[in-house]
C-alpha cells in the first residue's frame, strides 16, 4: 500500500472524474486489438491506483467503485462456460498444478472441519446453518463442500442441517448450479439468488448468515464495501472461508509493460504507454524489491497466467469478454482488509475465541509451499 514516491515528486496525481475517464479511456485504446482488453483501470484493487497516477478522494470514490463494478459486471454477465473453460485452460498452460478445483477442495474441507465442530447439539436442540456462497459461479463451491460431506467419515448429515444461499449474478450460471444441486446425492436446503453481492447484502438483515463461503470472487472487487456488508450480515459467532488469488502484478502500471509485449503489442505502443504513466527503467525491480520471496513466487507465476490466458482467447475471439485487470491484492493486503472490517483471521486467536476452530492447524491455507498465489482465509467476526 506504499505511493510510488518518484510519481508523487513530479506528476500531479488526477482525482477529477473526467481526467479519470481520460485515463481509463487511454489504457482502453493502446490495448486494442490486443487478443484480451484490459477493462477499466478501476478494476484494480483501489489501494494501488495512486501507481498509476490517481487520487481516490472523497469526491470520486463512489464513482471509482461504480465504474470498475460495472466492467467486473459488463464481464460476467453473459459469462457461459467459456470464460471457465479459458481460464482453466491457462491455469494448466501456464504451470500451475493447482487451480480453482483445488481451492475449492481446500475450502471445502475447512468448512466441513467448522462445521463439525460448531454443530454440536445445544440444549437438546441440534443447530442448524445458514451458508452463502457469495459468487457461486456454476455451482464448484457448494458442490465441493457436499462432496467433502460426502466423502469424510460421518459428515453426511451435515448436509441436512445447512441451508444453502447460492448468490451469483449470472442467470445462466445460477441455472446450471440449480441442475447441478438437483443431481446431487446429498439434497441441502437450497435457496438462489440472482444478484450482486454488494446489492444483495445491503437488503439483509443483520446477523442473517452462520457462515459465507467464496471462491474466486473477492479479487473482482476494488474496494472492501463487500467486508464490513459481509461481517454485518453474519451472526455473532458467524464465519467466512475465502479461497482467493493473491498477486500484486497490477499495484504499479510498470508490470503492464512486459504484459502487453506478450499480448503482441508494438513498440510504439509500449512507449505511449510508458510516456503515459511515466514509467522509468527499473520501476517493476524497485517494487518487487519490496515483496516477500512468496509475493514475488506469486507475480512470477501470475505474468505466466496471464500469457496463457491470452493464448487461450486468441482461439475464443469476441465470444469472451474475458479482461486482465483485476482487484488481486497481496495476502498481506487482505488480511489487513479483513482485520480493519472487523474480521479475526489471526489462528492463536481464533483457536482461542471461536469453538470452530480448535483443531484447526494453520490459516491462511497456502496451497503452494513457496508462493502466496492461492490461498484459503478463514476469518471469524470479531463482536466489539
Ligand atoms: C472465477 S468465478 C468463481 C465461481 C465459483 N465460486 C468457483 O469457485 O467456481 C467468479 C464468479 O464471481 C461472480 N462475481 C463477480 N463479481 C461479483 C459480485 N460483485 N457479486 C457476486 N458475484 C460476483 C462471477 O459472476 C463469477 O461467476
């Protein structure tokens, strides 16, 4: 969360509403005609925009926020499989041996662990869950979670005692997670909501859920609203199982050189772009200078990602709407979104305060050893 100091010395960081579309504008036209677009600049994860040259203000912070929900929205809304498809695809390509299946298969044993632990019978009476799956997409996550059920010792009948809220904004998507539950041997209660998640959770009432789970979804969103919604909308002692993707590529526009090389851009264009941002030799060294050995693991594997991704598209044309930039933020980052929403994600804490997780061993939950790209968060709400 660190302001590039040599853009703050000489350039005056932009805040009026329309020098941002002027900005969002540019980057949108160097890219085109590259294989993937970029989407609005105000996709990326707000702590980092001051990079690239931008203030967020009192005056323009809705408007941010609103402009980079509807490119994450205008890409997701007539999503069918393919963008799926693309992106697993490059998963494998770009070496990653484990992908979306696998964070999904993480969270979903950490929240039939929690589950386990928190249902034990209460005054004769047997407690019951509320679950969301904020972002459900095509249904990996509950399934998962029914799966895991399914296949650990004596947890079957957890199914019984949870009532599933599948939220995704994509009817097509939420079609198939309808069909998908319908073969299912387990059989949740069930119930599907059509919407964004931000709209959703500020038409819910207080303390409505026992527990959110989410996969993939939180790096579409620039600012934290969704956390301080999402920790009003648990109960006291609810808690949230995040899997998510954590990189820094996009905190500093210097990544985006060798990336648009590798999308196929000309020199000419590159250099509008470094003009553009003010870009100077050995500024993407200096900040990965200040990374960890895993957030750099983590950008390495992610410019590879990316690269694939891109190959992927070439194939896929205008059928996706498939774009590069996004809200990945460091762990680090999270967590520290995740503490000041009011969240406990600290494990000696959580062992000590929440009965969920007494026999849990670590979090976050890293799924590679040596990078930080793919991890599972559980964080329980701290009641003030
Ligand atoms: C990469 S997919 C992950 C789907 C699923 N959770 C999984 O693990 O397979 C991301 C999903 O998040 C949804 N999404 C993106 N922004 C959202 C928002 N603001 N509110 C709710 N869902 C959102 C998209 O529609 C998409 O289906």
């Amino acid at each position: 969360m660190r302001l590039n100091e040599a853009v703050s010395e000489c350039v005056r960081l932009k805040e009026a509403i329309p020098e941002l579309e002027e900005i969002d504008a540019f980057v949108t036209n160097v890219c085109r005609g590259l294989p993937m677009m970029p989407g609005s600049i105000f996709r990326i994860a707000a702590q980092y925009l001051e990079n690239w040259g931008i203030s967020i203000t009192h005056a323009n912070r809705d408007w941010v926020e609103a402009r980079g929900q509807k490119s994450y929205h205008d890409e997701w809304k007539e999503g069918t499989g393919e963008s799926n498809d693309a992106i697993e695809g490059a998963i494998e390509k770009s070496g990653l041996i484990y992908g979306n299946k696998d964070l999904n298969s993480v969270l979903a044993d950490t929240v039939v662990q929690l589950l386990t632990n928190m249902s034990d019978t209460i005054r004769g009476r047997s407690r019951t869950f509320a679950i969301m799956d904020a972002g459900a997409g095509t249904g990996d996550t509950t399934i998962a979670i029914l799966d895991s059920m399914l296949s650990s010792v004596g947890t079957a009948a957890l199914a019984s005692k949870c009532h599933f809220y599948i939220l995704e904004p994509s009817f097509k998507r939420l079609e198939e997670v309808y069909k998908r539950l319908e073969e299912h041997p387990l059989k949740p209660g069930k119930t599907f909501i059509a919407s964004n998640l931000e709209e959703h959770l500020r038409n819910t009432r207080n303390e409505t859920y026992d527990m959110v789970v989410s996969n993939a979804v939180f790096h579409h969103m620039g600012f934290p609203t969704h956390l301080k919604l999402l920790r009003e909308s648990l109960a006291k002692d609810g808690v949230m199982v995040v899997g998510d993707w954590y990189t820094s590529v996009w905190q500093h526009p210097a990544y985006l050189v060798p990336i648009l090389r590798d999308l196929g851009a000309s020199d000419i264009t590159v250099r509008r772009f470094e003009n553009f941002f003010h870009i100077r030799k050995g500024d993407m060294e200096e900040q990965e200078r200040r990374l960890t050995k895993h957030q750099r693991e983590a950008n390495t594997q992610m410019f590879s990602y990316v690269s694939a991704l891109a190959d992927e598209l070439r194939g896929v044309g205008s059928k996706s709407q498939l774009c590069f930039l996004e809200a990945h933020e460091s762990l680090d980052d999270r967590l520290g979104k995740l503490k000041a929403a009011g969240f406990e994600t600290d494990m000696a804490e959580l062992k000590r305060n929440y009965r969920g997780f007494i026999n849990m061993k670590n979090n976050p939950r890293h799924l590679y050893q040596k990078s930080d790209i793919a991890c599972v968060v559980s964080a329980a709400k701290i009641c003030r």
